[in-house]
C-alpha cells in the first residue's frame, strides 16, 4: 500500500502525487477505478461496471457513482500542491 511518506513530493510534483498516492488508495484500486488523466484541479476517472456494482433494477447503484466522483475530486482537489 502507497503512504504519505512516498518518495514523491506533493509540492514539487503535486499532479503525480494525487494520481499515484490518492488515486492509488485501497478502496479506489479495490473498485478497479482507473485515472484515465490528470491535471490542475482536474481529474477524469472511469471503471468498469461489475454486475455486483448495480442495484435490484440492474441499473449501477449509486454509491458506486459517488464513490468514483468522490475519488475524481480527490485526486483534482490534492492535485495543486497544498498541505
């Protein structure tokens, strides 16, 4: 599991640090979400829907939307270097 701690500076290289430090966390690689690209303050992320990411209606369940929107606005929100 990647940490905080990485070899990759947040400040020097804020864009590769949230794509390979928050992009990469446990939950969001265990959902196979992929960060399709990245820039300032901007992230477009995709997955492939899996029969066990959808509701009773065969439609996908929302929490597997908010839960790839919210890693999106992670990764563009750690995306400018702040501490």
């Amino acid at each position: 599991m990647k940490d905080h701690n990485s070899l990759i500076d947040r400040k020097s290289e804020p864009v590769r640090y949230a794509v390979e430090i928050v992009g990469g966390d446990p939950y969001s690689r265990f959902l196979g979400h992929v960060v399709e690209d990245a820039a300032d303050s901007y992230a477009k992320v995709s997955l492939k829907l899996k029969p066990e990411y959808c509701n009773a209606a065969a439609r996908s369940h929302g929490g597997i939307i908010f839960s790839l929107a919210d890693q999106a606005f992670a990764i563009a929100g750690n995306s400018r270097g702040y501490t």
